[in-house]
C-alpha cells in the first residue's frame, strides 16, 4: 500500500475530526460510534484507526482541538491594546460563541461525564483548565493596577468566568431553550461593566 503524503493524512484526520463534530451536533458522544463517524467522514474504519486508537483517543483529539481554538482566541486577545475589562469581555463573547455550536456543547458536557472516572483525562483538561485562569488573572491584575477595574480578587473571577462558559453549555445541553444567548451576552456585559473603575 502507497504511503499517504502528509498532507493528505492531515487532511484525512481533519475530515475525521470535524465529522465527530456534525455528530456530536445530533447525539451524545456517548451514543455515537466509530461507524458513525467513519460514515460522516466517508473513510473506511480502518482509515479511523489510522488515526486514533480508540473512541475515547478520538474525545481527546476534539478537546485538545476545542482547547487550542480557545487558547489561540486568548492569544489573539492579549496581544490587542486593550483595556483589561475589554479583554475579559472580548474572552467572555468568544466562549459564548464556542458554546452555541451544538457539536461543542455536547462534547464538553460528555466530557464532563468522563472526567468523573478518568483521572488521566481530568488531570489533562483541569490543565488547559488551569491555563487559561492564569492568563485571566494576570488581564485582571493589570486592570486593576492601572486603575480600569476596581478591586476584586482576580483569581475568584477568572474562575467564575471560566465555570460560567462551561456551566451554560452545559445547561445548554440539558435544555437548549432555557435561555437566549443574545440575553447571556448582555447579561455578562453588563457584569463586566460593574468592575469597571
């Protein structure tokens, strides 16, 4: 058998990649097989195989995906000038973003089922977790020092944040008509005005 140039296995893992996500759009991680994927893809299961060991290798694989699109967007923000309320804004809009696609909130909300009995994989997303609050914190620290947010303990709302955008997709999934986004943006907006200096 022909050896696969490297982009074309890139591109066959990415075509894998995002048909996991159309199906976990319309059901449970949990629910959905390697079949269901691999018909989704129009790749063969051994093709799959080539790719992840296991169902459970390919929920790490969307996670790390989901985690490094936010990681880029917290890049993409920090680099702006920018006064550190906006940063948290611009971040808050970008989570809320991520949460309304259906494939991402059913993933994280699975994921939060797994992470119960997985400690490998609750060690690897507290991680990413972990992360992201140190660079939250360190955008409310400087605000405050500057004088554009009033005092608040840093790291407490940079927790917040982050358990609020996992916590809505997760209500999310539990029922998608409890709420409307367009209302949490403005909500949230309207919090982050309120530290404001």
């Amino acid at each position: 058998m022909p050896k696969l140039r490297p982009e074309v296995k890139d591109a066959r893992r990415r075509n894998l990649l995002e048909a996991a996500w159309r199906c976990a759009a319309s059901k449970r991680f949990a629910e959905m097989t390697v079949d269901d994927v691999c018909a989704e893809a129009g790749l063969s299961k051994g093709a799959f195989y080539g790719y992840f060991e296991s169902k459970d290798d390919l929920l790490v694989a969307l996670l790390d995906e989901d985690s490094a699109a936010i990681d880029r967007k917290l890049e993409e923000i920090g680099e702006e000038e920018s006064s550190g309320v906006e940063r948290l804004r611009r971040f808050s809009r970008a989570m809320l973003e991520h949460a309304e696609d259906p494939g991402r909130a059913q993933v994280r909300a699975d994921l939060w089922a797994a992470v119960l009995g997985e400690p490998a994989l609750r060690d690897h997303f507290a991680a990413s977790g972990s992360r992201r609050r140190v660079r939250l914190r360190g955008w409310i620290e400087e605000g405050v020092r500057a004088g554009e947010m009033r005092e608040v303990p840093a790291n407490a709302l940079a927790s917040l944040l982050l358990a609020t955008a996992d916590g809505l997709m997760l209500h999310a999934t539990l029922d998608p008509g409890a709420f409307r986004w367009r209302n949490i943006r403005r909500a949230i907006d309207e919090l982050l005005d309120g530290i404001g200096a």
